[in-house]
C-alpha cells in the first residue's frame, strides 16, 4: 500500500476495528499506548483508504499521529476478513460493507456552508461555523463525530459530553436530510429527521450509550423493566420512563441472594447481559457500560463520575483471575474479597461460595478482562491505599457478564 494524503472534510463511510497493536513492552496497568487501524470509505476523490492511528502519549489522547494509506477493493476485502479473524467484526456484516464500498460515490458534505436542513416546533438541526448543531425545546447540542471510533458526540451548551457508539458522522446526516433522504443506523433503523433528532435529544447526557439503547425513544410504549423486589427497595413504579441500563441489568439473580450474605465485602457485582451484535472486548466494554450506569447512579442520582471511554481493557486466564491474594490485597480479585480494609476477613470457602454461586457452570467457559481504574471517581479512593480494580466475565454458558469493581480506603 502507498501512503496517501486525504484532504479535510472526508468522509468516514464503513468504520470498523481491524487491528490493536500494543507498542514494545507489553501492557501495563494504567498504559494506553497502542495503534489502531482502521479501513475507512472514500476520499473526496472518492478513492478508498485505510488510517494508521497512532497515540503518542499514553496520558493525553490528544496527541496522536494519523496515516493514510490508498486501498482497493481486493485489499479492503482482506481487511474485513482479517477483522472478523480477530473478532471485531461480525461474518454476516461482510456483504453489507463490500455492498457500500461498490456503491457510487457522492462527494462528502460541505463543511463550510451554514444551512438548516430541518426545523419544526421543537427541533432546529443545522450547521453553523462548520459544526452540525441540533437545537432542541431552546437548548443547543453541538454535534460531532470521534475521528477515529463510530461515534456521534453530543455537546450540550456547559461542556458535558455524550458517546453514541455505532452511531453516525453528523455530516453525513446533514447531506441525507438536505436531499430528503433517509438515514440508516447499524441496527437497521431508518431514520427521518424528525426521528434523528428525537434520539438525540434523548441520548444527550447519557455520558455513554449505544445506538440500539438511544434508539429505545422511537418506541414510546416502551417502559423501565425492573423486578417488584427492586421496585419495593427504590421506592419507584412501573410507570416511570425507560432507563436504558435496566434492559440490560440483571437484577434478580439468584446469585445476588449469596452475596448478600457477606455485606462487609468490599467488592462490588453487577450481572450484565450479553449485547447481541457485540464480541470480543466490544462486548466486555458494553457489559462495562451498563454496570457502570447501574453502580454509580442512585435512581436518577449520579454518584460518581466516569468515563467508559477511557477504561483499557486485555484478556486474561481464569487462573491469573482467581489467584491467590497478594500483598496489596485489593489489587487482584480474591485478596480484595477476603481482605477489605475495614477487618471482618472471609475465608477461602466464601469466596469460593461466592464465585460458584456467579458462575454455576463452573470456569471453563469463562472469557475474562481486566480492565485499567483510571476511568472513574469511583476508584480514587482505592488508588490512596488498598487497591482498586475492574474486571468483566463472560460465562458463554449463560450468555452473561458479571462485572466485578473494587475500590476501598482506610
């Protein structure tokens, strides 16, 4: 492949995960050095290509170095296969993509022209000093798009930012709409304008969520899905409006009945299930997503911040999961069970209760990642002392993930 130079103003047209490759030294905890490619659609001149990102600094995500290199159709292809190899892309999304990129070009949105492609009693969606906006009920998001991931970022006017994944370029949006076409989202979707900017107005203050999650709007009829034990405990009923983590939460497993049991443990557990159109760690980092929603807000209360975005994940052995404690317990999983800082010390046989009871099927079928704790409020006081950590399990004989955090002072 030849390096290539892409004008400003492409546009993104098949984003997907091809490869990560982790620099000299392997990972460490609290390292996010690591390159990323990724094959993109056409140029303005409507030649594909592939970018080589690169970080530069494994502590701010704004310096980092691109690459463009040109690619045809027989490389493109090798590259959706070397995807699904590795995970990051599903079989049944080959065609589809091949399907795309042999489709007739049309040159990328005008970044630079000020328009308004819709507006009604309640939405404005435009784009004004070369940012695509939507107002909504008088309040303005400005939209953007990650310049190297499928999301859609919405701003709203005191800086707090929202993630949709597997989402859309604003751009491209705008350039449908002002031709009076629909757009298409990653789960099928179509979308009118109006539809668009219902789900963007939901999402907006999500901090991270899916597309099939904000799209759950579309669906007025829809409600939150909580069991009648957690009902009674909150304090709240069936008639309340959807939260999106509640389709995916697991609440009423028996296995929550045995950790009640040990109420001075010092580890934290959310079940989680498994996200259908995800693998590999895009379905750890889901599973992530959802607990996090869950663990750290009360109700409608935050408790904590965090950012999804920034948590770093890689794979390890059920063995090196389930190790012996060391000597800074609250690093690794069985010392923070067994030793939370406050005394009241379990036994072995508690957490091996415990962790029969989360993983009936026993460890065999277990997929497991280790994820960084520098992502969240929620593990700063751990960092002072004890120890904090995060991992995600996947039983593939459930089909469901236990997320299991920690984090504790003296």
């Amino acid at each position: 492949m030849k390096e290539y130079k892409v004008s400003s103003g492409y546009g993104w047209h098949a984003w997907f995960w091809v490869d990560k490759e982790e620099f000299a030294g392997g990972w460490e905890p609290g390292s996010i050095r690591y390159r990323v490619e990724k094959a993109v659609g056409r140029a303005d001149d409507g030649k594909l290509f592939l970018m080589v990102w690169t970080n530069l600094d494994q502590h701010d995500w704004d310096k980092f170095s691109q690459v463009f290199y040109e690619i045809d159709g027989s490389e493109y292809a090798e590259l959706l296969d070397r995807a699904i190899k590795q995970g990051e892309l599903k079989p049944n999304d080959r065609e589809h993509l091949i399907e795309r990129m042999k489709a007739p070009f049309n040159p990328p949105w005008d970044a630079h022209k000020a328009v308004v492609v819709y507006r009604d009693g309640r939405y404005t969606l435009g784009q004004q000093n070369d940012l695509p906006y939507l107002i909504a009920n008088g309040e303005r998001l400005t939209l953007t798009c990650h310049p190297y991931e499928p999301c859609l970022y919405i701003t709203e006017e005191n800086g707090s930012k929202t993630a949709v994944h597997n989402a859309f370029d604003p751009f491209d949006v705008l350039d449908a709409f002002s031709r009076d076409e629909t757009i298409t989202s990653i789960t099928g979707r179509e979308y009118g304008a109006l539809d668009f900017c219902r789900m963007v107005e939901y999402a907006a203050g999500m901090a991270d969520i899916g597309i099939n999650d904000a799209e759950v709007v579309l669906c007025p009829d829809k409600k939150r899905k909580v069991t009648p034990k957690k009902n009674e405990e909150k304090g709240k009923s069936d008639d309340e409006p959807f939260h999106p983590e509640a389709e995916r939460v697991i609440y009423d497993d028996p296995a929550y009945a045995v950790i009640g049991e040990y109420p001075d443990a010092a580890v934290e557990y959310c079940l989680v299930r498994n996200e259908p159109f995800a693998s590999g760690r895009n379905a750890h980092w889901y599973a992530l997503v959802w607990a996090s929603r869950a663990l750290f807000f009360d109700g409608d209360e935050q408790i904590w911040s965090y950012d999804c975005g920034g948590a770093e994940g890689k794979p390890i052995t059920a063995d090196a999961f389930f190790a012996a404690a060391n000597e800074k317990r609250g690093t690794n999983y069985r010392g923070a069970f067994l030793y939370p800082p406050h005394g009241g010390w379990f036994k072995n046989s508690d957490f091996d209760r415990v962790n029969a009871a989360l993983f009936p099927n026993g460890t065999d079928g277990l997929e497991i990642y280790e994820w960084t704790t520098d992502w969240s409020e929620f593990f700063d006081d751990g960092h002072e002392w004890w120890g904090a950590l995060c991992f995600t399990v996947y039983d593939k004989t459930l089909d469901r993930f236990a997320v299991i955090m920690a984090s504790a002072t003296d």
